[in-house]
C-alpha cells in the first residue's frame, strides 16, 4: 500500500513540473523587455513567451523611474498544492499587484490572492504574469 502511495506521489509531481515547462530559463528586466522589438523569454521547453508592449507600458506607469531596471519578468502566481490561494513574492510585484487590486494595505514581500483577485490580474496582465505550480 505505502510502496502505491509513493508511486502515485512521484507521477503527481512528474506531471506537476510537467505543467512548469513554460517558465522562462531566465527572466529578463522591464527595462530590458521595454527595448527589444518583440519582447520575450524562452522557456525551459524551448517556447517563446511574447509580452504585449501596452501591458509592459501599463507596469512601467506604476513604477518609479530606476524600477525598470529591477523587475524581473514575468511576476509568477505560485499556485501551491496545499494552499487554496496563490502567492506573489517580490517588493516591486506585490507593490504592482496591490495597485491592481486597490489595496491601501499592502505586504511588503509578498502577497497571497484568491480566485477572484487572480482573475482580475490576469485580465489586467495576461502576458506579465504566469502561473507557477509548486509540489511540496
């Protein structure tokens, strides 16, 4: 029965990081994406992930003015197995999030949103952001 459970475990995590092949080998800065004329990332599996430059305009307009250099695209939705939200890590993400959403209360590092809120970001920025699917 154990040998079954960890068998089962093992192709759940197989077919969880199967979900990742998406995520870009490197992200690159706002700045950086801001003056390429195609903006992308490759991802693991070799595919190209296209920013739409009015979304990267949009982000840029909430930022101050030496922040492009420091956010990292694209800003990740962790969906977590054991968690019913997500969670977005990162000062410059969560202070752009928050601005989204019209939080006046705002975590410095991180921020935890819920089904509702992700449907909001991901109308708001459908190529700036990703999700991100982690096993524990």
């Amino acid at each position: 029965m154990r040998q079954d459970k960890d068998r089962s475990d093992r192709l759940l995590k197989k077919q969880i990081l199967n979900l990742n092949r998406h995520i870009p080998r490197q992200r690159k800065a706002l700045s950086e994406l801001m003056g390429e004329d195609k903006p992308h990332v490759v991802g693991v599996d070799g595919s190209r992930h296209r920013f739409k430059s009015k979304e990267l305009e949009f982000v840029a307009s909430m930022l101050s003015d030496s922040e492009p250099d420091l956010l990292k695209l694209p800003i990740y939705i962790e969906m977590d197995t054991m968690a019913s939200g997500a969670r977005v890590a990162g000062r410059l993400e969560t202070q752009i999030l928050c601005k989204i959403l019209e939080r006046e209360e705002c975590p410095r590092d991180e921020i935890f949103i819920y089904r509702p809120e992700m449907k909001l970001i991901r109308q708001k920025l459908p190529t700036v952001t990703q999700y991100m699917f982690l096993v524990r």
